[in-house]
C-alpha cells in the first residue's frame, strides 16, 4: 500500500476533525480527533523507541533509527512553531 492511500484509508476511517460551529457536528469532530491523537501518540512512541537505534553499527538497525530520530526533530520543530 502507498502511503497516499494509507493516509486516505486513515482519514476515510477518521473522518473529519475541523471545528464546523454545530454542537452536534463538532462532538463527532472531537471524537475523531480523539482518533487521530491515539494513533499519533502510538506512532510517537514507536519513533521514541526505534530512534534509541540510530547509533548501532548495523546498517538496517542505524537506518531506520536515523530516520525515526530525524522524524522526530522534524516533528519536534512542527510543534515548537504553534506552541
């Protein structure tokens, strides 16, 4: 699967999150971004946990530790600039 149609598949079993201004649209919203949340902190974790790799003197090991820890600092970077 590409990740174009991961993240589709994603949003198709999300739905949507932005704010719309009814209470009754906007719970579902909430609770859709409850969604997204659980999935992100998941996903944080896992790059937490693979970027303690990017040090090893295996090629495969370092390499996806390297990526999951410049994942990170890109992320890190993302939420600095809104908080």
């Amino acid at each position: 699967m590409t990740n174009e149609n991961m993240l589709e598949v994603v949003g198709l079993l999300v739905g949507y999150t932005e704010p719309y201004g009814d209470s009754s649209i906007d719970e579902v919203r909430y609770k859709n971004q409850e969604k997204i949340i659980c999935l992100l902190e998941n996903g944080i974790e896992d790059l937490i946990h693979n970027a303690e790799y990017k040090n090893r003197s295996e090629y495969s090991i370092s390499k996806i530790g390297n990526r999951a820890y410049e994942a990170l600092k890109s992320l890190k970077c993302s939420i600095e600039e809104i908080l």
